[in-house]
C-alpha cells in the first residue's frame, strides 16, 4: 500500500486561501480540514546567529520578535529551544532534517543578522519545510538602520506567514488609536501611534481637549480625527510626519464627526449634525462646498467606503433601530443589509472587499461580527459587556477592536480576534486604548 504524508505547511495554505493557484501553493497536494479546526504548526526558530561582533543583542531581540508575532497569530506554536537536537550554528550549515522531524518541528526558521562598518544592520533568514527535506521558498534578506531593527523583523515574520499561510502579513503595520488615561468618569483622551503588536507607542495630539475615531489615510501617512477643542466635534487631518494639521470643514454652526478618507484619499465622508439632523457628507481635499450624500429624518453617521471608492456603508436608524446600510458612493437610495437580532453600528469594509465587520448590540451584551457584503453569512466573533470599534489588519484575515469593563472602576483596551473566531487576544499599551484604525503596511 502507498501512503502519501501531507506536509501540515501546505495544508495550512489550503485552509487560509482555498483559490490557492499554482503560483502560490508549495506542494500540489490538497487537503480538507472539518469545521476549520487547526492545530497551531509547531515551529522551530532557533535564536537567529550573529554573524558579526556586536549583532548578538540584534540577534537575539529580532528573533523574539519573530516568534511572539508568529505565535500570536494561533496558527503556530514555537518549540523550545531545549528540545533542538540540532544546533544551528551557520547560516548555511546543512539542515539535518531527521532532528527536527524527531522533534516534530514542521517548520523550521533559520536567520542571520550582521552589523556593517557603517552601524546599518543585515537580516536574512531561511524557512524549511521539515516534512518536505526542502526550503520553503528562496532566502530573503533585509537591511536597515540599528533603530529599525523592529521592524526587520516584522518583515521576517511577514515572509514566514505568507510563505505558510498564501495570504497577505501585516506584521509590519502600525495602528492608531486613543490612548485614554484617569478615571472613567474623568479620561483624558490622546491621540497616539504605535507598532501593530503594541511597541514604539507615540502620542500625536495631547490631553488638551477630547479627541475621538482617527483614522488612517489609504497611504498611513495622514490621520483623520474628531476634536472638542471649539467646544463642538469637528474634523482635523493630521500629518503624521509634520505634525500639521488642518481642519475639514469650517462651519461654526455644525458638529462634524464620524470621518473616513476615499481609498484614493481625496475626499471625505462624514456626518454633520445641522437643526437637529445628521446625514452624510462628503468633501472633496481639494477644495469646494460639501456634499450631502443623505437627506432623511434620521441619524446617519460611521460613513466606511469600499475598497474600490464605488460604495459606502454606514448605520442609520430610518428603519427605527439601528441597522447597516449600502449605497453609491454619489449617493441614491442606500440597501439595508443587516437582518438580525438586536442594533448594528460602527461598519467597516475589509481591504479584501470580501466582508464587512461591524458592531451588534443584543440583549445587554456587545458583539464584534462579520458578514458579507450583501448581509449573508453573518457571525459574531466576540461577546462582552462592551465591544466595539472594529478595523481590519491589512491582509483582511484580523480585526482589531476596543472592550471595555463594566463599573465605575471600568478599564477599555485593545484586542484582536481572527475572522473565524478564534485566537482572541489583549493588545499591550501603556495605557487603555479604543478607537483603533489598522494602517497599511508600511513601505
């Protein structure tokens, strides 16, 4: 009898892209999972060898990054290093693939880092198919100032994922959000950055005046916001590199909020509240006179285009609670397309255009869900006392979202979640956070 062993890295790839085209998949080989239950791949990442003196510390810092960012997904599980029979010792030491299968390492991530004469560091790394006796691709290296020794190696683990997974990283990637500090009752509220696992946070605005949901422009290189500083909500776009800003529409009489940029980034969707009315807006960054997209006696507000620009989502309660909504991007007659039980706010549309994630509010409890864009194949990923905010990492395959805990003494923080469900996990910052916006990755 012939027996055929599936490497679990290929099938892996299956599950996460089920197109998977020739170009992309490893092995030609196909398997299905049931109900999409998946064992985290145990990987071997030994410390990445220092090639040169002074690279040790590099070394051993980028390979903790990229094992915490690959077990964070729950798609991997890093073996320890006390069990290796093999020792990596040169980058281009033959693999004895007998010891790692021993191990049942079905992966294996070898690296080298090396400081050149000018401080700038060298990062390449390897990854190999244990099951398969073959790398998994070619050799990739990267280079980079000393400081940026991060984000080296969110590229390695961008690589290893997608070689693993055939779809997209976004591992080097940064969000923003509202760092909230004080009591609940009292919270001061900024404005900050940081690395997508929550390093290097910066803050962009100071505890001046309440600020609300910034946002990422398509290139992650402007940040939209609300602001209290007048005294009443009003839009700022902020560049992160000046520390300019500007304000979008300067109407002393009217509360804008709720922004969005277009994908191509020259206009904005928002809502703006006159007499007693909100309805969506979009004004164009080059100049001119707003234009109102809504005209109906009813709340419209968390405006998200499409990938595309072609079409907007956004909540309202002009059917009496509030519900999701599609229409053109010009404005028109909008679909509604959330049928369940309970409200339904804060929509966002996936990168990949596939789904749009959105809060669900039912029965005193707050979920963070996904459905099609039509409003088919809906499920909820989360349940807490309060849920909300989703945004989507690049590839479209995590979301990110704020929760908050009940009672006066009530903490709120970052958390992600996949689409499926699983791997739900706290996002460190150093102090609470919501409204969080997922950047592109970064160039």
């Amino acid at each position: 009898m012939k027996t055929t062993v599936i490497s679990t890295l290929a099938a892996l790839a299956m599950l996460a892209a089920p197109a998977v085209t020739p170009a992309q998949a490893q092995e030609p080989l196909r398997i299905i999972i049931e109900d999409g239950v998946i064992e985290p791949i145990p990987l071997a990442i030994p410390v990445f060898i220092a090639e040169t003196p002074g690279a040790e510390q590099a070394a051993a810092e980028i390979t903790r990054v990229v094992a915490a960012n690959l077990v964070g997904t729950g798609l991997f599980r890093e073996i320890s290093p006390d069990a290796f029979i093999s020792r990596i010792t040169s980058f281009d030491s033959p693999i004895q693939y007998a010891d790692w299968k021993a191990i049942n390492a079905q992966g294996l991530v070898v690296g080298a880092v090396s400081v050149g004469g000018d401080g700038r560091l060298n990062v390449k790394f390897r990854l190999y198919d244990v099951f398969s006796d073959a790398p998994l691709g070619e050799g990739l290296q990267f280079g980079g100032t000393s400081q940026s020794w991060r984000r080296m190696a969110h590229k390695v683990s961008d690589a290893v994922y997608s070689r693993i997974t055939g779809e997209g990283g976004y591992f080097d990637s940064r969000v923003v959000f509202v760092a909230e500090s004080g009591p609940k009752d009292a919270r001061q509220k900024q404005i900050a950055i940081m690395d997508q696992d929550g390093a290097n946070v910066q803050y962009l605005t100071d505890a001046a005046s309440i600020v609300l949901a910034p946002r990422f422009s398509p290139n992650g290189s402007q940040i939209l916001y609300t602001s209290y500083e007048t005294g009443r909500p009003s839009i700022y776009l902020l560049d992160i590199g000046s520390g300019q800003r500007r304000q979008i529409v300067a109407d002393a009489e009217s509360m804008t909020f709720s922004p969005r940029l277009s994908p191509d980034g020259r206009q904005v969707v928002f809502s703006m509240s006159q007499g007693g009315n909100t309805d969506l807006w979009l004004q164009d960054l080059g100049g001119g006179a707003p234009v109102r997209l809504t005209n109906a006696p009813s709340i419209e507000t968390a405006p998200a285009f499409s990938p595309d620009g072609s079409r907007i989502v956004f909540e309202s309660d002009r059917s009496g609670t509030q519900q999701l909504y599609i229409m053109s991007a010009g404005g028109g007659e909008p679909t509604r397309i959330s049928f369940g039980a309970g409200r339904y706010g804060t929509p966002v549309w996936s990168p990949r255009g596939d789904y749009i994630a959105f809060t669900n509010q039912n029965q005193g409890r707050f979920h963070i869900g996904v459905m099609r864009v039509d409003g088919s194949e809906e499920r909820l990923l989360t349940a807490s006392f309060l849920d909300e905010g989703p945004t989507w990492a690049p590839n479209g395959r995590v979301i990110m979202f704020q929760r908050e805990t009940a009672g006066a003494a009530g903490v709120v923080g970052l958390y992600s979640v996949d689409i499926s469900g699983r791997n739900l996990r706290a996002i460190q910052t150093p102090t609470g956070g919501s409204d969080p916006s997922w950047g592109p990755l970064l160039p």
